[in-house]
C-alpha cells in the first residue's frame, strides 16, 4: 500500500529539512579543519602511487604501513625546511658578522661616523642637492621612521607568531590525518563516488581522473619549483653572490608562495649588489629573475608540466591557478584546476549519461 501524496510530502520535505541541519552543523564543526583536511586531500592524492607499493609489501599491517607512509611524507617535508632554516640563520649570522668587521675597519661606531663614508656621503650630498634635506633633517626623518616601523612591527609580531603556530598545527594535524587517509581513503572514495547518481563506468572514470589530476598537479607543482630553484641558483651564481644553492633551494620552497615567491630571494640580491655598486649584476639578477625564474616558469613551465601529467588543457591548468591562488591561496595552485577540471569532466559524464538514457533514434 503506497502512501498518500501528502504523507510522502511530508517525508521528503522533512528528511531535507534534516539533512541542511546536520550539513550545517557538520560544516561549522569542521570548519577549523578544512586547511588540514584539504592539504591531506592533496599530499594523499600525491603519495598514492608510494602508499599502493608500501601497501602491497605490508599487506597484513595496513596500520603499520599507514604510519610509516605518513612518517615519511612528513620527513620528506620537515628535513629540507629544517636544513634550509639552519642554514640561513647561519648566512645571516655570517652577513651580519662580515658587516660588522666592515664598519670595524672603517671605524664606524656612530651615526656620524657612517655619515661620513664617503659613498653615504655622496647620497646624502646627491638629496640634499635634489630636496634641500640636510643630514640632520634625514637622520630626524630616519628616528621618526625607525619608531613607526617599531611599532607596528610590536603589532604585528602577535599575528605572525599565530601564523606560524597555526601553520606547525595545521602541518601535525595533516600529518595525523594522513595516516587514515592512507588506510581508509579506497574506502572513503568509494563509498563517495558510489552515492553519485551515475553508472558505474562513469563513476570509475570520475574517480580515476580526479586522482590522476591531483597526482599530476602535485607533480607538476613540485617540479615546477625544482626547475625554478635551479634557474634561480644558475643566476645567483651568474650574478657573482655567494651560497647559490642555499638561493636556489630557498627560491624553490618561496616559488610555492601565493605573494612575493621567487623574487622574495633574488629581490633583496639585486638591492645588495646595487648598493654594492655592482649594478649591472644587479639589473642582471633582476631580468633573469623576472623573465627566466618568474614568468616563463610560473606561465610557461607549469601549465605544460600539470597538464601534460594530468592530461588537462592548458588554459583550464592557466586559468585555474592563478585563478585558485586568488580564492584560496597556496590551495588553489591545486585546487583551481581540479575544479575547473573537474566541472568539464562532469558535463562530458552528464551528456554521456544523456545519451545513454535517451531512446534510440528511429531509423531514416
């Protein structure tokens, strides 16, 4: 016995009703966790092909392999940071050093006494020739300048210390997640996918493609940073400054920035070797910079190095990452091309699926 149309009204308007209620709990309740959760998404789509062999060697310890897997992803990440950070501490503590001994041989121990280098001195001769702004008037401007930057940068020290604790929590919870991720995620995709109201042949090839995009994008990015490191490195030693493979690794993990990237590294190079007196060396580095490390890695380099790992066009790969870097930051050098990837591929499905329903055609 079928039920009156408004009693199965009532059924379906209530199960909806249900359903938006617990999806906005849900959503508000994972929330703080969609940056961990996305970039577990990401590193697990990355690692796939490493987990399936560690997996098939440890078939009777799926947890075991699990935690070894998600050790080693977080080595992969936290030995070279760990590496790089010490090693620009110590560059900096040398720069700092080498600039010290230089004031020393030139005695320098006050503010008078570096106005009377000769190079400062013709700066300063050069704007008080351009703006009548004499030393004194400078050194005033630099005290009151000095105290502005002071207190801001008192402001800003809270929020960048949140930043970088948020970061290290999001980076630990990623690594946790990981470790289900790789032990449950077959199932979790499958039970996903199986919920589409499609074919099973459709279906598979929406799973299968969506994880060969993001391994591709993955790939592609890494590689795209490598080579950006690389060329990077070749024009820093080409410029004449020191420690190039400390520049080269530092730009290949800058690259992967949403703002700045690169030119965070090869920009303050440029301003030394200028102030240096180096300055074709320093128009040199800033060129390259822009032409060979910048521009044709980031719009040439990597739309061709994702799409052709990931079997994507190219304008969906262009438009998707500097459109996804705009709405979601570093996630959308991922994302933005899964989605724009992702919205074709489900209207090639839907007219595969059109035709599949529709009746045939009477013969002409």
């Amino acid at each position: 016995m079928t039920s009156p149309p408004a009693s199965r009204f009532y059924q379906i308007f209530s199960f909806v009703v249900l359903a938006l209620a617990m999806g906005f709990f849900a959503f508000r309740i994972l929330e703080p966790f969609f940056a961990a959760i996305a970039w577990t998404i990401v590193l697990g789509a990355g690692f796939y092909t490493p987990w399936k062999w560690l997996s098939s060697k440890m078939p009777k310890s799926p947890n075991g392999a699990a935690t070894l897997m998600s050790l080693g992803v977080a080595l992969v990440f936290l030995l070279p940071a760990t590496v790089l950070a010490i090693v620009l501490i110590n560059q900096a503590a040398d720069a700092i050093g080498l600039l010290g001994n230089e004031l020393s041989k030139r005695n320098v121990r006050s503010v008078d006494d570096f106005i009377h280098i000769p190079p400062v001195t013709r700066v300063l001769d050069l704007i008080h020739e351009k703006t009548g702004m004499t030393a004194a008037d400078l050194q005033a401007k630099g005290v009151e300048a000095l105290g502005r930057i002071s207190s801001s940068l008192a402001q800003m020290s809270g929020g960048f210390l949140k930043g970088i604790l948020d970061a290290m929590m999001t980076f630990a919870l990623t690594i946790f997640l990981l470790f289900f991720f790789f032990r449950d995620g077959d199932a979790w995709g499958a039970a996903a996918f199986g919920a589409l109201p499609i074919h099973d042949k459709s279906r598979k090839k929406l799973m299968v493609g969506l994880r060969s995009m993001l391994q591709g994008i993955f790939r592609g990015s890494l590689l795209c940073s490598l080579v950006q490191g690389i060329t990077g490195g070749i024009g820093w030693a080409l410029a004449g400054l020191p420690s190039a493979a400390v520049a080269g690794a530092a730009m290949a993990l800058f690259s992967l920035l949403p703002l700045g990237g690169t030119a965070l590294i090869w920009g303050p190079g440029a301003i030394w070797l200028w102030i240096a007196g180096h300055k074709g060396a320093a128009i040199f580095l800033v060129v390259w910079g822009v032409v060979v490390v910048s521009f044709l890695a980031d719009n040439v380099l990597r739309p061709l190095l994702i799409g052709g790992g990931a079997e994507l066009h190219t304008l969906v790969v262009f438009l998707g990452v500097f459109g996804g870097i705009g709405a979601f930051g570093l996630l959308g050098i991922f994302f933005g091309p899964i989605i724009l990837a992702l919205v074709t591929t489900m209207l090639d499905i839907l007219r595969e699926e059109a035709r599949l329903v529709s009746p045939a055609e009477p013969d002409a």
